[in-house]
C-alpha cells in the first residue's frame, strides 16, 4: 500500500461538521497555487478557491498544498473536491457525523470481553463467537489460573526475570477484556482504557450530553438495567481487575498482579474458546497495583449514583491498593520480549512516578482528603515539578501523568492550585496547536526525535483529548478545531489516503492484527467490527511484514495486514481514546456555538501561567 494507491486530494472521507473547519491536503509538485473546485452530491460547483503550497512534508515524505473550504456550511452527502487534475473521495457536511463513531467505538469493547458468549444480535451479523477462557476444552480456563512457576521467566543466558518469584495459589480471573489481537489480559493497559471511558461520561455529565450515552444507548447485554451502558462496559473491566490482587497471607500481599495470559503465543487464527495454552498469573507489579488505585477511585466517583454498595468497594479497594503500593513502592514488571515466544506483551515500566501521581489524583477527587493532595505535591510530576507531566509525544498507558493533569483540570475539586492546573493543560493545548500549524496534513503530533511511536494513532487521539479538554476549560474555538483537523487525519486526510478506523470512510483498514477478527486468513471468521482504530504507522516496522518499510517517512510506515502487528494491531487503549474522542465530537453537534454549555471558563490570569511542562 503506498501513497499512490489513493486520489492526490486527501479528505476526511467521513465529513466536516457545519460550521467546523473544513480542509484538505493536495499532494502535487506544483510550486505555486493551484485551482480547486467544490462539488455537491447534484455535481454543481459550490465554492472555488486556490491552494496554499506547504511544499516538502519529511513526515509524508510528499509534496503539498492545503485547501481549506470553510465557507461550505450547507448540510449534504457526496460532496467532492477537484483540484490538479484529481478528484477526493466523497464526504458529507452536516452535524452529528460523529454519532456513530461514539456507539460503534465503545461496542467494539463488547467483543473484546472473556469470559463470556459474544451475541451476534449486538455485535453483529457474523460476529458471534463462543465464551473464551471459561474451563471448557480445550481451554486450561482462567476460573484457577496458577502463578507462573520458577524459573518459567528464565531468559536464554539464564537470567531469571522474576527473580525466582512464584505463588502456590490460584486466582479466578475470569472476565476483563482481551488486550488486543490475543488472549492475554493486562491491569496497566486495561486501566487507561476503563479510566478514558469513566473519563468520557464523566465529560458528558458536566456538559450535559450524557442522555446519548443513557441506557440503553450500546449494544450490550447490560441494556435496561438502568445504567449508562458505557458504565456498564467499564464494570466489565473492573471487575476483572478486582480479581486480580494477592490474596492475603501471600507474598506481595494487597498488590495486583501485571498480567494473565498464555505460556506461549498461540498462531493465527485461534478463537478464544479455541486456546489451548496454559495460563498463568505473572508476578504483581507496583505499576498494575496503581492503576487498579486509580480506577477504583475513579469508577467508584462515576458509579456512586447507580451502585452505591458497588461504588464502596472500588473505593475500598482504590484505598487498599494504594497503601500496597506504598509498602512495595518499585516492584516493576520485567521485559518479557527477552523470553522466546514469552506468549504475551511485556507492558514493562520503569517509571511509577507518573502512576503514583495518577492514583493520588483520583483518590483526591474521589474523596477531597488531604492525604492525597500533599502526595499530589510531593510528587515529581507536580505542577512545576522536575518531570513535565506532557510530553510532544503524547501519552498512553506507559505516560499517564499527562492524563492525570486533565482528569485534575476537568473535574470539580477544592484544590487550591486548581487555576494553575487548568492554565497548564491550556499551555500544553496551545504548544499542540503550535505544532499542528507545522504539519500539511492537520495532526498535531511532531515526536521530537521526528519518527513515529509504536500507536501513533492512540498518540495522535490522546492529544486530541488535551486539546478537547482545553477547549472545555477556554471555551475557545481554536482547540476544537484543532481537535477536528487532528480527526481529519485519522479518516483520511493522511499520507495514504486512508481512514485508519474500520467501517468509517471510502477506504478503511479492515485487517487489524488479530486472532478471530482474521478474515483476511480465514474467509468464515469476520474483520474487526466498525469502530476499531488501527495503531497506525511506526518508524521502528518492528514485524515480518511492516519491515520492508524500513526506512520510510514516517506516515508511510504502515500496512493494512493482518500479520502486521507492529503497525496495523487493535488494542483496547487505543480504542478508548478513540472512543473518548469520538464523544466529545458528538457532543459537538454541528459545531455551532451552543455545542458545550457545561462548560466553565478558565481562570487563568497571565501571572499564573506555568508552561506546558509544569
């Protein structure tokens, strides 16, 4: 797949809201402005304008002009843009484009559970599949999941990476969601996803555009019994993550551990129900203990209202978790990539700091105690501490300081620095918006090492998210449309031509890396519902197929293959930022000036200003 394979004028092939901004990207040697044409879905001219030559993008690894086409603002279908000789792909004008992509986002968690029958009547036609890791052959099941025995973690130059560590017990895990294209189950890349969901109602609560995401709002079992879906959805996860702590008595006792998953990987295709792989419970982690604090806090300030008896024991277990994590303060998961066919992602993490600072954040909100906040302080990922809390890079499962700074700057609280914490995510906002102002094709991400991360696309989404939530804290339109070029990129408006999200645009990836959704590799099995988000291109072509990309522009390191697990998986972290994305942009409606009257604007003088690293 290369940037030929699609027409020279790159759109978001979904649309453009109303009145949002409306621009696209020409690839074309031409050196001076060129002529462009809007057509609507009747083929009748509606606007005309020139292009503005960007020259040379290293990003792309192309040649480029901008157009920008603002001044369309009447609703339609099938719209085109014509300009050099070439054509777009069609896109609409309207409000609520985004709709859509909030529900299917969100499902596609649905069929990433364990543990349970996945309904073709909620998924979708095809989709159905049988329970995964519930004790039926030949699945060893994850209802008695022993611990890794020793020396089980031992390296090829016989380095044990777990320290002889192992545990005579048995834990039943079932339920959770698998991680991504296989059967393994991990707290730290769970807990960014679980949080971005609260995270993404507890928006809507404050904006006042939670009836969309009601009950009854998802296809998922849940529906009807009275609680947002999407909550519901959450509760899956959490659940599962309550069953993953050390039982007493036990060494490591009140920690979490990192991971459940098989002993070795299994081929694809393979259905959950179909593994055949030992499982086993790897040893808990400082970093799993953490993000269990902070969900916990978070899910039991979000759930109070719907499950009060549920709402205690998450902040029960929020509470215990984090003293765990204070008795064992670095007890780091190793990097299992050293071990031959280790059958599951390493998740390792060197640095906790971010996630002890998460973890006080949300236990601060959750409770206002001032325990929390003098460990907010204390912490070196403060505002104005010796670590900045954003990084030009983004931030995911491995950086979640970033989001702990917007979870502080968004949600209610009696902090006194609150100000200060609001004036930094806007700072962070306005370094992304100087940043996307330097790239042709709208994303407002620039590694500074100029290659692309392992999940650029998760990384691109989640600085649309601290642009959003600028845009809450300001009310200021720049971060919204920011926001909005930055989706551009995602659905089209990119090096490739290609809407990195399944089901949405003329030319979508279908063929995500991924143990069932492999119809690429068996014609009975199904792709990857609508609403799955591709990784995206990586600088590094880690796998067999993306190498032979080695060496390319960045935006062109990808290819919609299913064994290309380096650039072109699905991952539950990546879909809930997609998904936290895709909420605030339904809640936009058309764009229009009544789109976020929740909002409250910030205080945010100019002698309290701290700099996007503060």
């Amino acid at each position: 797949m290369t940037s030929e394979d699609a027409p020279r004028v790159r759109v978001n092939q979904v649309g453009y809201l109303t009145h949002g901004p409306k621009t696209a990207t020409l690839v074309t040697d031409a050196t001076e402005p060129v002529a462009w044409r809007l057509r609507d879905g009747d083929g009748a001219v509606v606007a005309e304008g020139e292009s503005v030559p960007r020259g040379h993008d290293p990003s792309a690894g192309l040649d480029v002009h901008v157009i920008a086409v603002d001044v369309v603002v009447a609703p339609g279908n099938g719209y085109v843009l014509e300009a050099d000789g070439a054509t777009s792909d069609p896109f609409a004008v309207g409000a609520d484009l985004y709709d859509d992509l909030r529900v299917e986002s969100i499902v596609v968690f649905y069929g990433q559970r364990s543990g349970v029958a996945i309904e073709e009547d909620l998924l979708g036609p095809g989709y159905g599949r049988a329970a995964g890791h519930v004790d039926v052959a030949p699945n060893r099941g994850d209802g008695a999941v022993p611990c890794l025995p020793a020396g089980h973690a031992t390296t090829a130059d016989g380095v044990d990476l777990y320290d002889g560590w192992t545990g005579d017990y048995t834990l039943d895990v079932t339920g959770g969601w698998y991680d991504a294209g296989d059967q393994g189950k991990y707290v730290v890349n769970g807990g960014i996803a679980v949080a971005q969901l609260l995270g993404l109602y507890e928006r809507a609560v404050r904006t006042g555009t939670d009836d969309a995401l009601g009950d009854g709002s998802l296809r998922v079992p849940e529906r009807g019994n009275g609680v947002p879906d999407v909550l519901d959805e959450a509760r899956w996860e959490l659940e599962w993550m309550l069953r993953m702590v050390v039982p007493d008595g036990q060494p490591y006792a009140g920690l979490v551990h990192h991971k459940v998953s098989d002993e070795r990987w299994v081929p694809l295709p393979t259905l959950p129900a179909d593994d055949p792989q030992p499982r086993y419970l790897h040893r808990p982690s400082t970093a799993a203990t953490l993000n269990l604090a902070a969900v916990a806090a978070q899910g039991a300030r979000v759930l109070a209202p719907h499950d009060a008896a549920f709402a205690e024991r998450l902040l029960d277990a929020a509470r215990a978790a984090y003293d765990a994590a204070a008795t064992h303060p670095v007890v780091l998961a190793p990097d299992t990539n050293t071990l031959e066919n280790a059958g599951s992602g390493p998740y390792d993490d060197l640095d906790v700091d971010d996630d002890r600072l998460w973890s006080a954040t949300e236990l601060y909100l959750t409770t206002g105690e001032d325990r929390y906040a003098a460990d907010l302080r204390a912490n070196p990922y403060r505002l104005g501490g010796e670590r900045p809390a954003f990084r030009p890079e983004g931030f995911d499962w491995n950086h979640v300081s970033a989001w702990a700074r917007l979870q502080l700057a968004t949600v209610e609280s009696a902090l006194p620095e609150r100000s200060l914490v609001r004036a930094s995510v806007v700072d962070a906002a306005d370094a992304l918006v100087e940043q996307q102002a330097t790239q042709p094709f709208g994303l407002p991400y620039v590694p500074s090492n100029g290659r692309y991360d392992w999940g650029s696309n998760g990384l691109v989404l989640n600085n649309l998210a601290i642009l959003a939530a600028a845009h809450e804290i300001t009310r200021d339109d720049r971060y919204r449309d920011a926001v909005l070029g930055g989706v551009d990129y995602l659905l089209g408006r990119n090096a490739l031509g290609l809407s990195y999200v399944t089901g949405f645009g003329t030319r979508d990836v279908r063929n995500q890396h991924s143990r069932w959704y492999a119809h690429a590799l068996d014609p009975d099995l199904p792709p990857p519902p609508r609403g799955t988000v591709s990784g995206g291109p990586n600088s590094d072509c880690p796998d067999p197929v993306s190498a032979a990309l080695a060496g390319s522009p960045a935006q062109q390191c990808f290819v919609d293959d299913v064994h290309a697990y380096g650039v072109n998986e699905m991952t539950i972290n990546w879909n809930s930022a997609l998904a936290w994305v895709a909420s605030y942009l339904a809640g936009l409606g058309d764009g229009g000036p009544a789109r976020d009257p929740g909002a409250v604007a910030a205080d945010k003088p100019d002698e309290e200003r701290v700099g996007a690293d503060g």
